[in-house]
C-alpha cells in the first residue's frame, strides 16, 4: 500500500532515532512516509533544515512504479524501482539500517526468509513490522503486488540472535541487528526514566522531563554547530 496506519510510529520512528544511522535503505517507499520521517528527525532536527545541508544517506526500493512521484524523489538520495530480491544482490551501498515496515508481507514465506538474508548482508540493523491479525488483502490501488502473501509471528524470528521485540497493539514490530543489544539497553533506561515518576504519582516531574527534552530537540543549532556538519551526502 502506499500508505499505511499510523499506529506504530512511535515505536518505529523511537527505534529509528536511537540508531542514528548515517544511512538508511527503506525497502517499499510507497508514499514516502517513512523517508520524510527520517529526513525530519535525523536531519532537519539536527539543525540541517536547508536540502544542501542534508547529509543522511535515504535510498529507497520501490516495485510499483506508479507510486512515485516528485515528494518521494525530494526526499530520497535514490530511489531502485523493481522487486527487492532482485535489487539488494547488485547494490553496492552497505546500509547502517534497512526498513521492512509492513512489506514483508507482500512475500511468500519461502520469499521473506530470502529478503531478511539479503537485509542482513546489505545492512547492519533492520526493523521490521507486519500486522500481528493475519488479514487478508488482495490488488489495491492498481498495484498487484499489494496482496498478503504471508504471516509472520514471534517465533518465525526465534533463529535471529540479535533482535528485540517491541509491543504494539497493532503491528509485530521486530529489530534486528548489530546495535540489538544497546537499542535495548536504552528502551529500558528511557523507560525507567519516564516509568518510575507515574508510578510513586509524581506525575509533575514527567511532565519537567518531557518538556525539557522537548526544548532540548526543537531548539535549533547555533552557527557554530552547523559549520562543523560537514558536507550533503546528498546525490
């Protein structure tokens, strides 16, 4: 699809930020969503607002041509348009994070396990979603390739050693990865941190925190820094 729900953004786009990849390949762009996000909280939010200052690396693969359109070229370094399988064997890029976010469905089983061996010798992190209900989904907007093809649970990533499982409601959300283990050292520690407060019902020192880092993200950089982020990967 080339949308799809927003009900795991925050998990995605926390996991996202705590990797601080350099450089990103996002397997399906469909409407773009996820390379924006990128763009704005590892760019623009690090005080590099100007498109000649950007210098995250966001490729993209997409197999409907159709989808794309001038916003996703913007956004995008480069964008690979076919099937993924046949894309990642002859890419020269070794990505910091590859993004599977609700596409690995769109495979057949015996297809998707080839996809997340591909990822893991084209990258060096992966995040993963796909609904958690099994729903059925056929040809949309025009696309065949749309249809559902497969359903995946906890225990078809059991082989994985390196992964972290993170709940929601609507979506298995799955990383995998080089930074496993640190990404889930600081889940913890950013949930503890904002956890405790609640819990004693000091519910006025989580709002401190939140505004404080607030300020802290939205307060853009001074001259100096921007001197020092060196040249735009971009091209």
């Amino acid at each position: 699809m080339p949308s799809s729900h927003f009900f795991q953004l925050n998990e995605i786009v926390e996991l996202i930020v705590l990797t601080q990849p350099a450089s990103i390949l996002d397997v399906g762009v469909g409407f773009g969503k996820y390379g924006f996000l990128c763009r704005e909280y590892l760019d623009v939010l690090d005080g590099r607002q100007e498109i000649h200052k950007w210098q995250r690396r966001i490729d993209g693969i997409e197999i409907f041509k159709n989808y794309i359109t001038p916003l996703q070229k913007l956004i995008y370094n480069h964008i690979y348009f076919g099937n993924a399988l046949d894309i990642l064997p002859t890419l020269t890029e070794h990505y910091d994070l590859i993004l599977l976010i609700d596409i690995i469905e769109h495979f057949d089983f015996a297809d998707g396990q080839k996809l997340l061996q591909l990822c893991q010798q084209y990258g060096k992190n992966i995040i993963i979603s796909t609904p958690r209900i099994d729903l059925p989904q056929n040809t949309m907007f025009g696309n065949p390739y749309e249809t559902h093809r497969s359903f995946y649970r906890k225990s078809d990533f059991r082989k994985f050693s390196n992964k972290i499982f993170v709940f929601n409601f609507f979506s298995l959300i799955v990383y995998l990865g080089e930074q496993a283990p640190s990404i889930r050292k600081k889940l913890r520690k950013r949930r503890l941190l904002f956890s405790w407060p609640i819990r004693l019902g000091f519910k006025h020192i989580v709002r401190k925190m939140v505004l404080k880092a607030m300020a802290q993200m939205f307060t853009p950089k001074s001259p100096t820094d921007e001197k020092s982020d060196g040249a735009s990967t971009r091209g």
